[in-house]
C-alpha cells in the first residue's frame, strides 16, 4: 500500500491590481493559501515604474507575476478573464481565485463553476452578484458593514472611473480656450463599460460636468462638455 500525503488542490489566483491594493492583496495571498497550491499567482494593471516599485516586496514574497495591460479602462477585466478562461480550457487548475469586489466578473465565476472548478473570491467589498456565484467569499480589508449593498458601492466605483475617464478625454481632445470639447470627441475615448445608456444623459447626470449646445462651422448644433466650474456658467 502507498503512503503519502493527499495532493492539494491547484489554485491559480488572478488579482485585478486597480481594484486591490498591495497591502490588501497580501492578505488575500494569505487568505488564499488556505484552499490549496497556489500554482497560478498573477496581477493585472497597467504597470508604471512607481507601481511597481510599491508592489514588489510582495511580488517578490509570493511570487507573483506581473500582467501589464495597456488599452484604457475595463481593459484589466478583460485581460484577466482571458487567461482564467484559458487556464480553464487547459485542465491545469481545480479552483480559480478572483481578488476583486468588482460585479463584472460574475460571469466569469458561473463559467468556472460550470466547468466544475472550486470558485474564491477575496474583496474588500465585494458585490452581491458575485458572492452568489462563487462557492467560497473571503473579506479583506475593512469588512463590509452593508454586504447587500454592495453592489451600491461598484456603482459609486463605476460612476468615480467614469468621471475620471471624461476628465482625461477631455485634455486628450484639446478643449477650446473655455475648456469646451465637443462630446462626440469625448465619448470617443471613454470605455463604453463605464456608464449606462446614453452617453450626453451620463454627463447631464454628473454634477462635475456641463453640457450645452453650440454651433459649428456649418452652423449645426452639437453638444459640448466642459469639467462643472463653482458658480461658473
């Protein structure tokens, strides 16, 4: 008869580094451990010098790969669900780890489910949706006070990134002296992820931004967008 010990079950543990800090995804390393081998261990943002620097003592710890993903917003989810569901495909894990609170991978989750994996996922505050599609949810950080209104929380996330994401369009599109910008350029280079229906209702729902209607040089109306200025008009 052989003796041995039972082999523990391969987890690959995927952080998105824009939603988990450094000091919180060393927590979750730990809070990971518990479910077995940790075979998989990557972080995925866009990597800059100084990010890097404040990451690597637990890079070097835990032995994490760093993803660097490039594109703009929603990128980091999408890039990250691409190699879970290769890993999937490839018969080499037995669990998946998200370390994430965002609602976005809840599909991800179902899917590794169904392919009868052992789903974890570790967040601060993480959404109701995707607690429910997981089989195991770990907090780090501050503990949720509200667990059911979490999903209030990634929408004020979601309406935060939205903010900065027309902010940053609007210096890319080079406003006019006012710091007008014609929404249509705008919108361009805004991630379609980050708000809901009709981009012109986003904005006029955002306390931060004005829009108005101006004429062109053809003399035809088109919206413009300029950052909301204390009792400006």
């Amino acid at each position: 008869m052989t003796t041995g010990s039972q082999p523990r079950t391969r987890i690959a543990v995927l952080v998105d580094a824009e939603n988990v800090g450094a000091d919180a995804a060393a927590e979750a390393m730990r809070k990971a451990h518990a479910y077995g081998s940790l075979t998989v261990r990557r972080a995925y943002r866009p990597w800059t010098d100084e990010q890097r620097r404040a990451w690597a003592q637990l890079m070097d710890k835990y032995a994490i790969a760093p993803v660097h993903v490039e594109g703009g917003r929603n990128q980091v989810d999408v890039a990250l669900t691409i190699d879970a569901m290769d890993l999937l495909h490839g018969g080499r894990i037995d669990g998946l780890c998200i370390v994430s609170s965002d609602g976005d991978f809840t599909r991800l989750a179902q899917r590794a489910r169904e392919y009868g994996l052992i789903v974890i996922c570790i967040g601060a505050n993480v959404a109701s949706r995707l607690r429910a599609a997981c089989d195991h949810v770990e907090h780090i950080g501050r503990p949720a006070d509200d667990p059911d209104g979490s999903d209030a929380s990634t929408q004020r996330q979601k309406r935060k990134r939205f903010v900065e994401a027309v902010k940053d369009a609007i210096g890319k599109v080079e406003p006019d002296a006012d710091g007008w910008a014609r929404v249509a350029s705008v919108k361009e280079n805004v991630g379609r992820g980050l708000y809901d229906g009709d981009f012109r209702a986003a904005l006029n729902a955002s306390a931060d931004f004005k829009v108005r209607k101006r004429q062109n040089e053809d003399r035809q109306n088109e919206d413009w967008v300029r950052v909301s200025v204390p009792g400006g008009r």
